[in-house]
C-alpha cells in the first residue's frame, strides 16, 4: 500500500443546532497496518472534510469522478481506501452538520434515486475488497452487502434486487437480517485484530 492518509474523529451537528458527541472510534479504526476498506464498506463512512491526503494521491487514483452528481465522494474514499494506508485520530476537529434539504439527504436521494449511484459503487467495491485485503471478520462483510442490498432498494430496482437475492449468498444472509432486525447492518462491530503479517479470515 502507499503511504498514510490520515483523518480525525468529528462532531454531528442536528439542524437544530443540537452537538452530538462522536461516537465513531470503534466503528472506523483501521488495522495496524492501515487497511481500511472492509470497515467503510460495513460501516458508516468517514467524513470527508477529516481527511488529510498525500499530494500525490490524485496522480494514484484519480480525480473525483464528474459523472457522478451524488455519491462522488464515496467513490473517492473508496479508491484511497484500496490503495492507500489510512491513519486515525481520535479527537474531533470538525462538525457535520446535517440539513434536510441537502443533496446527500435520505430524501433527495430518494427524489433523484435514478440518478443515485451508491450501489454501484459499493458493489464495485466489494470486488476491490475480496481481491486486495478482504473482510477482517464476517459481521463486516454481511454489513457491506446490506448496504449494497440497502442502495439498491432506494434506487426502486427490483430487478436488480431479486436478482442479488437469488444468485448472492452473502446478499440473501443481509436480506434475512434486516427481515429479523429491521436494519441492514448492525453498526456495532467486534473487530479481530490483524496484524500487518497476518491475512484477513477471507482470504
């Protein structure tokens, strides 16, 4: 992997102006060697304006893709995350607000969910995942597909969700659990530590 990006723990602001204090740290710490893709996959996401980025990055994975109008960001991380050692630091040094009306909310990405290309992207990187490092454990990867399972679904693709049900394993386990749980993924993960030598269980 190439050298470090780094990123900081961060505070969620409501719309009414109400500070939530983080509560990211266990969710979002990579490996010792700074392998990180499984858990953005199974997990929630990092925010972006944490992150510190080598320079030279941009020459590695490439710019932000402008096709995308929604979920560019996600693309990003993703790409650094396959290629790049990730480094955390726990004190939070900003704020995500959250707004109602902003392109990355619940409801404008249900009004534009045919322009909504998360599940692409998950989907993509999924593959990306079982060929570099692969899932430290098997919460992570039934997690990533139910997020995968969870954008297809907004996107109102049926098809396409019966079609993952029937011919994915790993996508019918996701299914099976929001049916019981009512959640697609579980939030709360028990990492296996993994030292820099040591492989992923699916490996």
């Amino acid at each position: 992997m190439q050298d470090t990006v780094s990123y900081t723990d961060w505070y969620t602001i409501q719309e009414d102006g109400t500070v939530e204090t983080p509560s990211h740290v266990e969710r979002l710490i990579p490996t010792e060697d700074g392998y990180i893709l499984d858990v953005l996959l199974g997990s929630r996401s990092i925010a972006n304006s944490t992150i510190l980025v080598p320079g030279e990055a941009f020459n590695v994975v490439g710019l932000f893709n402008e096709q995308y109008k929604i979920a560019e960001d996600l693309d990003m991380l993703f790409r650094l995350a396959a290629k790049y050692k990730f480094k955390f630091t726990g004190l939070p040094l900003y704020g995500y607000r959250i707004l109602t009306n902003s392109i990355s909310s619940d409801r404008r990405i249900y009004l534009n969910r045919k322009m909504n290309p998360k599940a692409e992207i998950v989907q993509k990187y999924i593959k990306v995942c079982f060929q570099t490092g692969g899932f430290r454990n098997d919460l992570l990867r039934r997690d990533a597909h139910g997020k995968l399972m969870r954008y297809v679904a907004s996107t109102h693709d049926y098809k396409k969700l019966l079609k993952l049900l029937l011919t994915n394993y790993d996508c019918f386990r996701s299914f099976c659990f929001f049916l019981t749980h009512k959640e697609w993924t579980t939030w709360d993960h028990i990492f296996t530590p993994r030292s820099a030598e040591s492989p992923h269980p699916s490996q």
